[in-house]
DNA sequence: AATCCGTCTATTTTT
DNA sequence: TAGACGGATT
C-alpha cells in the first residue's frame, strides 16, 4: 500500500489521496502529471473508493490512453482491458456502438476521418449544385466541425450573414446524408453519444451511477462539447478530477476552449485546486527561461515551475546567417553531442511550422546522421490503405456510398463517370445507397457495374468465416488492388504497405482479442498509426513544437525563432494568438532536460523567396543572464556582419557522409541502370532512399539497402 | 484512362 | 519554390 505512495511530494500526495470530490490540479510541465493520474486511479481502487468499472479517463491521444493503461497494470495485478480508459473519441465509440440503437444509427456504422468528411462534404455540395469557389469545401467542412463542437445542430445554429444561412443548409444536408450512409465523422462521434445521454434519462442515470470517478488529462485541451460532456456524465453526484496546464494550451485553433478550466472551478465550486509546481525535468536555467517567457502572458491562472536540480547550463543561443547556415551549424553541434556520447534519439529539433524541416532533413542526411520526422503521412491516410478500407467497409455496410465511389472503378474497370451518373439517379429515384441501386440500372452500365457487385458478393460469401487478416488478404487479391500496384512503376511501396495492412490486422486481433471487422475498421479511423516502423533505432528526432507536447528530451534545439515564423505572423492578427504562441515557445522551452539551444537565421527562403526577418521577440523575453550566445551579440538580426560560417563547404551543397558514404551530387552505378548522379535522398540508415538521375534510364528512386550502388 | 499543364496557395492538427 | 488540384488534351 504504502510503496503506491512513496516518492510522491506534498502536493502530489495531495492530489492522489484527495476525498471523493471534485479537483483541480494545475500541472505545470514536467511536473508528474501523468504519475499523478495514474497513481490516483490506482489509490481509488486500493483503497476501495473504486472498483475498476467505475472508473472513466479520458485522455485526446491513443498514446496517453496506453501509457496510462500500461502504467495501471504495472502498479496494480488487476485486469484493465474493460477499464474505460481511453481517448474521448474512443470512448463515444464504444457507447455508441453499445446503444447503437438508440443513438440511431446501424449497428456497423463507419467514421470518418477529416479527409473522408472532406469527400463527404464535396458531395453534398456537388448534389446541392454549389458553387465551390465561393463555398469552399473545406471551410464549409471546417463550419460543419465547429458547429458540432460547439454542440450545435442546424436549427441551434443563429444565421446572421449569407455563409452562414448556406452553411446551416450545407450542415442539414451533410448530415442526411451521413446518416443515410451509416457513418459518422469524428466531431459526431462526441455530439450524438451527447444527446444520446442528454435524451435517454434511464440510459444516462445507468452511466452516472456507473462512473463514480471521472479523471480528464489535459483538461486545457478539451472543447465545448467534450466539456459538456463531461459534465453530463459527472452528473450531480460523481466527481470530477481534472488535470490540466493553462500555460500549455496550444490547440485553440482545433477548438480547445482553456476557459473550461476556469469554467469548471465555477460550475462545480470546486475547493480543491492544487498545483504541481516542482519541475523534475529540467534544470534551472531553462526552466527560468520558461518562467520568465510566460510571465508575459496575462489571463493565467497562475503557476510558478522551480526545480531542485542545479541551475545547468546556460541556455546557448545561435544566430545564422541564412537558413542553410542554421541547418550546417545544427549538423555540428548534434555530431558534437554525440561525439560526447549523447544518443541521437535523446536530441531533438523542433519548429514552428513543417516546412521548414527540410533544409535541415537535408543537411542531416548529407552528413549521415539518423533521423526521424514525426508527423508526416500516417499509415491508415495512405491512399493505396484507404483504397483497402474502402473494401473492407463496403463489406461491413454496403450503405456506405463514400466507400462505393471510392473503388467502384479502382482499379478501373470501366465504370466511368456516366454510368455513376445514371447510378446515382437511380439511388435517388429509389431513395436507396449506391451499392442497392446497382441492379436497376439498364444496360452496358449495369453490366459492369454488376461486376464490381459481384466482387464484392463473392469477397463476402468467401470470407465469412476467414479469420480478419485473411480477409485482408482476399480483398487485396479479389479486387485487384495488388494486383493493380504491383504493375504500376513506382508501386513497391504501395504493394508494400497494403501487405503491412494485413499486418496491422493481425496485430489487431493478437491485441484486442477479437477480429471483428467493424472494430478493427474503427480502429483505423481512430488510430492513424502513428506506430511504425523504426522506433527501435537511434535517431534523431524532428517535430513540429505541437508534436512535441508531453514529450521530453535532453537536449533541445528550437529553430527558427524569427518575428513572423515564431511567433507566426498569421497568429498575431488574431486575438490572443499571440499568447497562444508565447505558450508555445513555453511548451517547446519546457521539452528540454539538460540542454537547450535557440536558434535564429537572417534570411531565410519561403515560398520561394528570400525573407529577411529580425531575431522573435520571445528571445528579448528570456533574461539575459540565462543566455550565451554563441555568435557575437549583434542586437538586431538584421546586422550588416554575415553571421557564422560554417566549416565545411556551403551547406545546400555536398558534404563527407561517415554514415552511409553517399552524398548529393556523387556518381554511382547501379547493376541494372549502369552510372547515374545522386540528386536528393530521404529518409536515413536502414530507410535511407536515394533518387539517382541515370540520364537515359531515367530518374529513379532507389532503396540505398537494397540497390546495392557503387560509389564510382 | 492516363498525362500534361497552368493555376493556386502556402501555420499549428491529439481524434 | 514546390506541391496539389482541376481541366483539357491525347
């Protein structure tokens, strides 16, 4: 019992071993919070406040869901897997798919990514006939999404101007449809398990009196409606235990409202409010930087990190004089950090926004250092995988009208856009799905389209009793997609991520102990994937400062910190942007341990052209005293002295490679193309790609582990 | 159905 | 500058 407890401090201990009642806990950054959730949960159980069934927690990412369920078991020999513990849209699911039927839906609804509404709303205008250029689909998208969370439906919707009047038309009509289809997209995931409650009072009091104990993680980040919901589940009796960082609120652009903090210490009158103010991660220097950093920010609740550690470090600071120069000088120090024996994947470089990685992805793999970018493309937005989930949900709900269109003529069987035009009039004529109107279309259209029904006809009758991998892998052949990449030039990669598909289906039912075809389907939509491959190695690591949120590292580089790009130009037009991006750069400040460098260029290329931008006001707001600058301090970026210079040659062009002995601009030859010329590469080690310029042969782009090049 | 070409538009994005 | 997209061309 004791040992649950032991190395907690005073506050943390306060805030595992609070009464049954509602409570706040401010948790500054680094400062256990995690730890604190988890050993509360814990501590509940233990104690015999709680059984695990009576338990809810709510996190945003599948991770956090993961970390917390792994660290639970780890502390307690209880069973977790029917513990509600999970991410808020994860959570919706499984109410909805429990009460399907009173939610109104079919029992094997599909969701919808983002890029799926997209699609989904470009029909809906299409059918209505709009003008898209003056209704764009994605801002009516982004409309519909906003609405929803604030837990709006067409009719609550105030219409005050003509883009509004349109949108709530656009809204009603996208939601018929999605209805008609059987799919829900994510923001409806969360507004109908709110209504369902709101609606059924015996379905709504089973839960409250189920949920005793209610803990939200990153309470700042939450929106409205999930607010609301809360809320509704909490009811009059069940408390809520919140745990959040004002200071790290840095999605109010997806609709997080940090106001809900401030809003629940009302609403629920709330006396327990603690703040974890010890930092354990970072030392003092750095943690003063960020002290002083958001101390320019007003509307806080308050919070003031200190730590036990030393003060370390100072914090280095570098001015370059071209985004070139920066990326070369970033190749030094990371390669002096490792000669002094930090691991690549202890470091990492963040940025304010995705495009700037490039240049310094380039200059790291000139120079063959490992790394590796978070953020890109997932697995389940793949085209060649969601081509395969489009089979597999048409399997699972013939309703599904996006999926139809999605593969109804890929690979392409001759059903071209008249026949889907005489299909769709069909379907609305006999106010049926695509999928059932197929039989009553006459002639050459029909036919082929008769096809594709019998593919899919066949694929059901003959995987109904395979296991969920087989049943990938049956689709995969029967409908020719592997087929189809397998022929295309470039298509390995393809061919290879749809057999990973079968593996992700595999893994799934190992995991979750069942191989349902509907689960796992929400289990794509609701998980991209951000697993892959390549964890394992050591590399340096590269993400965006809001990838980098509840991470941590020992040594820290924050790139790119000029007026216009951090904070981002676009933000300080609006109000309280600029505050956003303080946090921000608090957050970025906070992810390091033992290290951190600030980094800035004079001109730097974008769009194309040359800026020349002057050193972020967020460096003035970091204390003197703190800071060594490792270029002369010339006061304003826009100095007439060319900041430093590399050793080595210019950085855009070739560099000595000790990783894998290639660089950008070498001739090689290659057994099938004979001699070419590297002209870029990506990815690095055992991923490293090169795209070699074989003149004749043509461009290629070739696995450097297999390709089997000879430098020449 | 595939390819080409001009035009447009460039933050951040847990689900 | 580069990529994504839509429309026109073959």
């Amino acid at each position: 019992m004791s040992s649950l407890l032991d190395n907690l401090n005073p506050e943390q201990l306060a805030a595992v071993t609070l009464p049954s009642q509602h409570a706040l806990i401010l948790a500054g950054a680094g400062s256990g919070k995690t730890r604190v959730l988890t050993t509360r949960i814990a501590w509940l159980i233990q104690t015999g406040n709680a059984s695990p069934n009576g338990l809810l927690a709510v996190t945003f990412t599948n991770k956090a869901a993961k970390e917390m369920l792994t660290r639970i078991s780890a502390m307690l020999p209880i069973n977790i897997r029917g513990m509600w513990v999970g991410t808020f849209h994860g959570l919706c699911n499984r109410l909805l798919r429990a009460h399907h039927r009173d939610a109104n839906l079919p029992q094997l609804f599909q969701i919808l990514d983002s890029q799926d509404q997209l699609a989904a709303v470009k029909r809906v205008l299409k059918a209505m006939n709009v003008d898209e250029e003056r209704f764009p689909p994605r801002q009516v998208a982004y409309f519909i999404s906003a609405a929803k969370e604030e837990g709006k439906r067409p009719r609550d919707i105030e219409v005050t101007d003509e883009f509004t009047r349109r949108g709530v038309d656009f809204y009603s009509a996208y939601d018929e449809q999605c209805q008609k289809e059987g799919v829900v997209d994510f923001a409806e995931l969360l507004l109908r398990s709110f209504e369902l409650l709101a609606r059924n009072e015996p379905l709504r009091e089973h839960y409250q009196a189920r949920f005793r104990h209610i803990l939200v993680d990153e309470f700042q980040d939450t929106n409205r409606l999930q607010y609301r919901w809360l809320r509704q589940l909490a009811g009059r009796d069940n408390t809520l235990f919140a745990v959040g960082d004002d200071d790290q609120s840095i999605f109010r652009f997806r609709g997080a409202n940090v106001g809900n903090m401030a809003e629940f210490e009302h609403d629920y009158k709330v006396q327990n409010v603690i703040r974890l103010e010890q930092n354990y991660r970072s030392h003092g220097n750095i943690l003063a930087a960020a002290n002083a950093l958001i101390a320019h920010n007003s509307r806080r609740l308050g919070k003031n990190l200190w730590t036990a550690a030393g003060e370390g470090e100072p914090i280095r600071v570098f001015e370059a004089a071209s985004d070139g120069y920066e990326a070369a000088w970033l190749v030094e120090e990371v390669q002096a950090l490792s000669r002094e024996g930090m691991a690549y994947r202890d470091m990492a470089i963040l940025y304010r926004s995705n495009a700037q990685s490039r240049i310094m992805e380039h200059a790291l793999f000139s120079n063959g250092i490992a790394y590796r970018v978070y953020g890109g493309q997932r697995f389940f937005d793949r085209v060649e995988v969601k081509h395969a989930l489009a089979y597999l949900r048409l399997l699972a709900n013939p309703d599904d009208d996006g999926a139809f269109l999605r593969i109804v003529n890929f690979p392409t069987r001759g059903i071209g856009a008249r026949s889907i035009e005489q299909l769709q009039d069909a379907a609305l004529a006999a106010s049926s799905s695509l999928y059932k109107a197929v039989p009553s279309v006459p002639g050459k259209a029909g036919t082929s389209l008769g096809a594709f029904v019998r593919i899919i006809e066949t694929l059901r009758e003959e995987t109904r009793d395979l296991p969920l991998p087989e049943v990938v892998g049956a689709l995969l052949e029967k409908s020719g997609l592997l087929a189809h990449y397998q022929s295309e030039r470039d298509g390995a990669d393809r061919v290879e991520n749809l057999g990973e598909l079968v593996n992700a289906a595999a893994a799934f039912v190992q995991e979750e102990g069942e191989g349902d075809l509907a689960t796992f389907l929400a289990h794509a939509a609701l998980e991209s994937g951000e697993n892959q491959a390549g964890e394992g190695t050591d590399a340096l690591q590269m993400m965006t400062v809001h990838s980098a949120k509840g991470l941590e590292f020992h040594a820290v580089f924050i790139t790119g910190l000029e007026e216009g790009l951090f904070p981002h130009e676009q933000s300080v037009m609006e109000d309280d942007g600029l505050e956003e991006e303080r946090r921000l750069a608090y957050v970025a400040i906070t992810r390091a341990r033992t290290r951190l460098y600030l980094s800035f260029a004079q001109t730097r290329l974008l769009h194309g052209q040359t800026r020349y931008n002057i050193a972020s006001r967020f460096l003035d707001e970091v204390p003197d005293g703190l800071m060594k600058w490792l270029t002369p301090r010339l006061g304003s970026a826009l100095s007439q002295e060319p900041a430093w210079q590399p050793q080595a040659a210019a950085p855009r062009s070739s560099q000595k490679d000790p990783g894998h002995g290639f660089r950008i601009g070498q001739s090689v030859a290659h057994a099938k193309f004979g001699q070419g010329v590297i002209v870029s590469a990506e990815g690095s080690g055992k991923d490293a790609r090169l795209q070699v310029n074989f003149g004749r042969q043509g461009m290629k782009w070739l696995a450097l582990e297999y390709a089997k090049l000879v430098p020449v």
